[in-house]
C-alpha cells in the first residue's frame, strides 16, 4: 500500500494524521455501531437520488447534530490551511456522510465532481476521514480495536504512461483518524470488505 504523504509531495492529496484522536475514533466507531443506518443513495443527472446497489453499497448513518458539529467546528479550522496547499477558495461545505461498510459492500472507481446533489455547487475538494483501518495496517504499537476490518481498500487511479495507457491503481495506506482531501476529478474506488465494517466520514467543498 502506498504511504498517502507520497502523493501529499506531489500537491496531489491533503494528509493531516491524527485529524482525530484515537480516543475520539474509538468513541464514535462505538456510537456509531450502535446507530441507525440506511442504504446510501448515488446522484444521477437523469434521475436524481437511487439507491445503486450495483455501483455502490454502503450504509449511511444517522447521527446526532452534536456530534455533526463537533467534525465540523474541527475541519474549518483547517479551512485556510487547505485552501493554501491547492490554491482554491471554498465558500461551502456538504453535508457530513457518516458511512459504514459492511462485508460485501463496495463503491466502485468513480469521481466525486460527478455525483453532487446540488449541481449549482461544483465541487472543489472531496475530504474523507478514516474512523478505522484495515487488519493488515496493524502494527505492535498501535491498538487493535481500530484496525479491524479486511478488504475496503481505498485505491486511486493515475494515468499509466506504457502502452495500453490504462489507469493504474495505488491502494492508500491509512490509519484511524486521519484525514484526506483531494480534488474531485481523481478517480478513486472502495474495494470490497471481507470482514468487519470498515467505518468513514466524508463531505465536500465548494
């Protein structure tokens, strides 16, 4: 797996580890195994919202406000720093997506500037922030509980520069509590959980 500050030296991906303690990911990894959770819904041009069972299956989940504007009040604080690393001004931030995926599901390659429910806000920036990380990622020193799903794998897609010129996946290396952003238009896909449920939050910027 591909360490995420590779690409962050490039001016390619926005990486703040440890965005959430790993006290705060424990706590809402609890809350949120015990919260209501609904099929999410892709946004279509022709039809508006669905749910594509066949494209992406995941589960969004219902929290409180409070916990809403606790991320939140965290990530605007981050507002000028993001801002300054891809030179863009961003005037509005999406709705928290609190989502879990559970064995099976899945969202396959696709770009975020295409799915916004609003179409008079163009996406500027897809952020996305790990609640927990895959077995694999686990090493002695780090606890247990927050690495305990298999599969789910975040991957991006990069233009290959050989012959046939297919895009070229790059698995990302994450850990609990830290946070990505990237612009929109990469191509990007969740691989499917084998075991356990693999839990995220993610909203947009415009």
């Amino acid at each position: 797996m591909l360490p995420p500050e590779a690409l962050s030296a490039q001016g390619l991906l926005y990486v703040k580890r440890q965005f959430l303690t790993l006290a705060e990911c424990q706590q809402l990894v609890s809350d949120l195994h015990q919260s209501e959770h609904a099929p999410s819904l892709t946004y279509y041009a022709h039809s508006g919202p669905v749910v594509d069972a066949s494209y992406r299956s995941t589960r969004e989940i219902n929290v409180s406000r409070h916990v809403r504007d606790q991320v939140v009040q965290k990530l605007i604080v981050l507002h000028q720093e993001m801002q300054d690393y891809f030179q863009l001004q961003f005037v509005n931030m999406e709705g928290l997506q609190f989502l879990s995926y559970q064995p099976g599901d899945f969202f396959k390659a696709h770009r975020d500037n295409h799915s916004s429910p609003n179409p008079l806000a163009e996406r500027k920036l897809s952020l996305l922030l790990f609640l927990n990380a895959p077995k694999e990622a686990l090493t002695d020193s780090l606890p247990a509980e927050l690495y305990d799903y298999e599969g789910g794998l975040l991957v991006f897609y990069r233009p290959s520069r050989r012959p046939p010129y297919q895009p070229v996946g790059m698995p990302l290396q994450v850990a609990p509590g830290m946070l990505i952003g990237f612009r929109p238009d990469v191509l990007h896909e969740v691989t499917p959980v084998i075991s356990g449920q693999r839990f995220t939050i993610v909203t947009w910027l415009s």
